[in-house]
C-alpha cells in the first residue's frame, strides 16, 4: 500500500522528539506494515491489538503507537485513485490531544 502524508502531520513529526519518531517508526515497522501486507484493512486478519485501531468520525483511523512516556496517536484515512489503487493518507501525529482535531 502507498502512502502520503499530510502537511499537518509533516508538522507534527517534526515536532514530535527524536526518540519518540524512534518509537512510531519501529511500531510502524513491526506491526503496523506487517498487518496491512496481511490485510488487516479487510478484518482478515484482525488489527493487533496493541495497535488499538479504530475507526473515528468519517473514515479517519487512528492507531495508538504508545501508551506511556509518550502517549502516541497517529491518525490517517484512506484514499482511493482513479485506477482504484489504495493510498493510506498520515492525518496527524502525536499525544491523545490529535484526536481534537483529527
């Protein structure tokens, strides 16, 4: 699956200290990648749960990267190309607080 990402999560990565982008992309590495390469998207397989993947208002995801020192929020929505092909969109980054504004 392809990906972007959005202006308002470049901002909040860039924010995000050192160590805690460490912490997203090892997640996105480990768990996350290999879930969507097994088709989580589709309920087969079902998300791992220490993702805790669930769906917001209007099609926004959200995934919970850590949950202490930091507590790690991502959002993103999926999008689909004229040819249909399926590209994940990175909304927002960082704590709980993302969820204000998904």
């Amino acid at each position: 699956m392809k990906y972007r990402t959005a202006s308002t999560f470049d901002r909040d990565l860039a924010g995000l200290p050192g160590d805690h982008r460490q912490m997203f992309l090892k997640i996105l590495g480990e768990h996350f990648l290999p879930a969507i390469a097994a088709g989580s998207f589709t309920g087969t397989p079902p998300w791992p749960k220490r993702l805790r993947v669930h769906q917001l208002a209007g099609g926004i995801y959200s995934i919970t990267w850590s949950f202490t020192g930091p507590d790690g929020r991502a959002t993103f929505h999926l999008e689909r190309t004229d040819d249909g092909e399926t590209i994940l969109v990175w909304r927002r980054i960082g704590t709980h607080d993302v969820y204000d504004r998904p």
